[in-house]
C-alpha cells in the first residue's frame, strides 16, 4: 500500500486488506480512540519495528467502556489532525467505524474478563470499562485477521487485560507492548490530558513523581505497602483526589506485599480537578 486508505465499514476494510494480503507481509492492528498523540504514533512505529509490513490503526471511541457520567461525549475528537498525523507516521490503513457499525441492531455479545480485570484497579471504579474494551478488542481482531496488535504500556491493566483474553480464547494474534512515551516533565502522553487547566497542568507531573517516588523508597527497602501509602500523601497535598497508588505483581496483578515480588509494578489512578488520570512504572 502505498497512500494511506481509510476504510469506514467492515466490508471496506475487508476489502483493503484483501489487497494487502495477497502480496504477503505481516499486518498490525494499533488499536485507539483517536485524538491522537506521540504516545499513539510510537505504536505505529514499534510494529513497524517488529516486522509489520501493513499498519492497520482503528480510530473508535467506544462506548460499550465508558461508564454512565463519564466523558463518552465529551471525549475529544479530531479526525482530520488524526488522519494527518497517522499518514506522517506512515499508517497503510485507518478504520472509522461508526458506533452503528461496531454494534449494528440486535448485538447480544460481550467478553466477560476477569483475572487481571478484575483486580481492584481500574476495574473498581469503572466496572464494566474491560468487558467494553475486551468486546471491541476480540472484534477488531477478527475483522482485521491482523499478526500482531500494539498497546502502550501506559494502560497497564488494560494491556495485561487483553494478553489473557488472547491467550485464553485462543486468539491468533501476538500482543506487542510499547512503553509509555511522556511530556518532558514526566506526565504520561494522554487524550485526557486536554481536559486540564493550565494550573491542573502544572500540577499533573505529580502523579509520575509520586510513582518514582514510591519506586525509590521500595528498593530502598521500604515495604511497598507503606511506600505507596506515602505516595498517596504526596498526591494528596499535590492537589489530587487519588483513586489508588499500589505496588502489584505486574502480569496477574495480585497485589505485592512483599518488595522481592518480581516482576513488580506500581500503578497509580488520581481526579485532578474534571480529570482522571493514570500512570504506572516498573520497579
Ligand atoms: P487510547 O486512544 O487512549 O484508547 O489509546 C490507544 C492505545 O495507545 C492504547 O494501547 C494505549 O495504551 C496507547 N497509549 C495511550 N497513551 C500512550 C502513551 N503516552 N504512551 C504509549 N502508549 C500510549
């Protein structure tokens, strides 16, 4: 492929892809709901890195994993800036479905996740966020018959989320994770991150600090229960309504009593002002 295609229905990404298919090569899926960023791009270089010979990116804000109050329709969208940067960053292919599309009259099916999606994370203060996600996950893969499919780091649980679902209903697709790309002043690249005001946004690095933070104390053997205890402190004076800040086992995401647990990783959810935000780090 040479310009990038835009494919709006199943049949037309069908269709695309067809075309692709016949000359060989491994496709990727980079899944996202647009508003695109640097983080987004990394992910469409990262499969580009891993041998991908068509990038596929979705652009969907997906209902079925907002929760009743929360920003569905407030959700920025920028289809055009997003069209722009994903040619720039050299996509074969964009799908735009709209909702109707994704979900058409009668659609009576949701992957139910538990395990990781179930850890008292995210998941606690939005229940029904990784049946939605893990829903529109399986179903782009099956439209896409893609290789291999990106996510950031940057939503951990989700990330670990949708590694179980493929290993368990025997999806065939290899899952690729690519680190989180960040501000220069640690803030993690999001599409939320438009929401802040200017005073909101001085403050926001505080969640990445208190992260580090937390890191620093626990390998210097402070249990990781009461390094992120003092973390949440931090956040706290900072200005921010945290939901959590927690030391767990990074793949099941059981949480980690003990400092030796390997691999270990902190995660960390807060409200700053109208805004949620998320973070999490390796130690
Ligand atoms: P979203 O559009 O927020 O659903 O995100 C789409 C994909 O981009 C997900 O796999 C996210 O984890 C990933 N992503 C979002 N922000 C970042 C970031 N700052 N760095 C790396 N990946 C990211």
């Amino acid at each position: 492929m040479q310009r990038m295609q835009r494919a709006k229905t199943a049949g037309e990404l069908r269709r695309a892809l067809a075309a692709g298919r016949t000359a060989g090569g491994l496709t990727a899926l980079v899944p996202t709901m647009g508003a695109l960023h640097e983080g987004h791009l990394s992910l469409i270089r990262a499969a580009r890195t891993h041998g991908a010979e068509r990038v596929v990116a979705s652009i969907f804000v997906n209902p079925t994993q907002f929760g009743p109050g929360e920003d569905l329709d407030a959700y920025p969208r920028d289809l055009a800036g997003d069209m722009e940067k994903l040619r720039a960053a050299g996509a074969d292919l964009v799908y735009t479905p709209a909702p109707e599309e994704m979900y058409p009259a009668g659609f009576a099916t949701t992957v139910r996740v538990e395990g990781p999606a179930k850890a008292g994370l995210e998941d606690a203060f939005r229940p029904t966020h990784f049946d939605g996600v893990a829903t529109v996950v399986a179903k782009l893969f099956a439209r896409t018959g893609a290789d291999m499919a990106v996510f950031g780091e940057k939503d951990w649980q989700q990330l670990q989320v949708v590694r179980r679902m493929t290993r368990d209903l025997d999806l065939p697709v290899r899952i690729l994770a690519a680190p989180t790309v960040r501000e220069a002043d640690g803030l993690a690249m999001s599409s939320r991150n438009a929401y802040l005001t200017p005073e909101e946004r001085r403050i926001a690095p505080g969640l990445h600090r208190a992260l580090r933070a937390a890191r620093a104390a626990i390998l210097a053997g402070t249990p990781p229960e009461e390094a992120c205890a003092g973390a949440l402190e931090t956040l706290k004076e900072a200005g921010f309504r945290p939901d959590y800040l927690t030391a767990r086992e990074a793949e099941t995401l059981a949480p980690a009593k003990d400092a030796r647990v390997r691999p270990l990783r902190l995660l960390a959810a807060a409200r700053l002002g109208k805004t949620r935000l998320i973070d999490n780090i390796a130690v």
